[in-house]
C-alpha cells in the first residue's frame, strides 16, 4: 500500500497532467514565448516526474524487503544470547566470566544500557534521516560479537549444540552485519530518489509545482482573469509538502 505521502505526490502529478489536457485544448492559441511553458517541454516534464515517482517506489519497496529481512534475522538474537548464557553457565567458567557474559547479554536484551530494542515494523516508509533503530542494530550486533569473545576466550566452553557453537555464533554475526548493511544501503538509495523527485516537483527553478503556477499567470494574461478558460485552470493544485 503507497504512503499517504507518496498518494499526494501521485496527485500532484495527475493535476499537472489536467493542466496539459487544458492546454492541449487550446491549440495555436497556447503560444508562449518561455521555452519551460511550452507543450512539448512540458509533456515531458511530466514524463520525467512519472518516471521519479515509479523509481521512488521500486526502491522503496527494496527498501522494505531488506528491512523484513533483517527484522527475520535479527528476531532470535535475544533468545540466542540467553541460551548462550545458560550453556556458558553449565561449563567451568569462572563467576566473572560469566558475569561478563551477562553483561553483553544484558546489553543485548536492552536492560540497564542505552541500547533501545529495535522496532519490529517493517512496513513503516524509509524515515528521512538514519534512525536511532539503525544503530541500535549496530548496537546488538557489537554486543553479539563482545558476548561471542567472552565464550571464545572460555576454554571450556566446548558445546555439542551446533547452533551454541563459535563457528555458528561467527556465521551469524557475519549474516546480522550483511543484512544491516543492506538496509542502510537501500535506505540510501530510496533517500536519493526522493531527493531528485522533491527536486524536480517542487524545490527546482523550473519544477512542476512552479511551472504549473507560471502556466496559470499565462493563461489568465492570454485569456483574461474572468475567462472560461482560466476558471478551467485557476483551482488545478499542486500542493508543495513539507520537505
């Protein structure tokens, strides 16, 4: 389902499209002398910001896949930690080795640090800057990893379990750190798209939501302020949203 953010920028597109569907209309009369007002140009302008759109949301939906991933990856991590704990406890390791190990666990369970739980939504859209639930995944990972030194460094800490294993506690680590990485990525991909859509609807000299309002000024001094023909375009919004 498209954001309510994304529906309105869709909109605005269609509403430029009214305006050329007007101007179209008009024929010979439409004749400004602005290269930018001019039907062709502005059919294809219009293209330009249909194409922004559609990019916005394949990578944004890329965006989102990477993100359920991690959240499938990531949702085992605190029940792993604690079975570490147990099987570490079950060993000769010594008080404070596995206090230690409780420490990072701790972390990891978010209890008594600033590491926050990430949310498990991944249905929410790219926020505009990295989030703090970014680096609270960085943050597990860390804490996975200092956890996975403490066991390492306990010589008996020879489980039979694979999945308690170091090899196996590694290859997990290394899959959490390629999947995080994947999402920052694609963040930064759907970042970039919006930043070249916003420019070319809104923010740009010659961007629809300003030539729209230029097409306006054209046709009242064409056709007059009490016109049919302006009456047509005059209430045509391209509404600029908060960027």
């Amino acid at each position: 389902m498209a954001s309510t953010s994304e529906v309105g920028h869709a909109k605005n597109v269609a509403n430029f499209q009214d305006l050329i569907e007007f101007i179209s209309a008009y024929g010979a009369n439409y004749n400004p002398s602005k290269n930018t007002l001019k039907l062709p140009q502005i059919i294809a302008q219009k293209a330009e910001a249909e194409n922004n759109l559609a990019e916005v949301i394949t990578k944004n939906t890329d965006y989102n896949n990477k993100v359920n991933l991690r959240v499938d990856a990531f949702s085992d991590v605190r029940a792993l930690a604690t079975r570490l704990i147990a099987a570490l406890q079950t060993t000769d390791a010594s008080k404070e080795t596995i206090a230690d190990a409780k420490t990072f666990n701790n972390k990891i369970q978010g209890k008594g640090s600033s590491t926050q739980k990430p949310p498990l939504n991944p249905n929410d859209p790219p926020p505009k800057t990295i989030s703090t639930s970014q680096q609270s995944y960085d943050q597990i990972i860390q804490h996975l990893a200092g956890l996975k030194a403490v066991l390492e460094a306990e010589v008996s800490y020879t489980p039979n379990e694979t999945d308690l294993q170091i090899a196996t506690i590694d290859a997990k680590i290394e899959d959490l750190t390629q999947k995080n990485t994947a999402v920052a990525q694609t963040y930064t991909a759907v970042s970039n798209s919006r930043i070249i859509r916003n420019k070319n609807l809104y923010t740009n000299e010659n961007s629809i939501y300003e030539i729209a309002k230029e097409i306006k000024l054209y046709i009242k001094a064409l056709f007059g302020s009490t016109s049919p023909e302006f009456a047509q375009v005059k209430g045509i919004k391209i509404v600029k949203p908060n960027l």
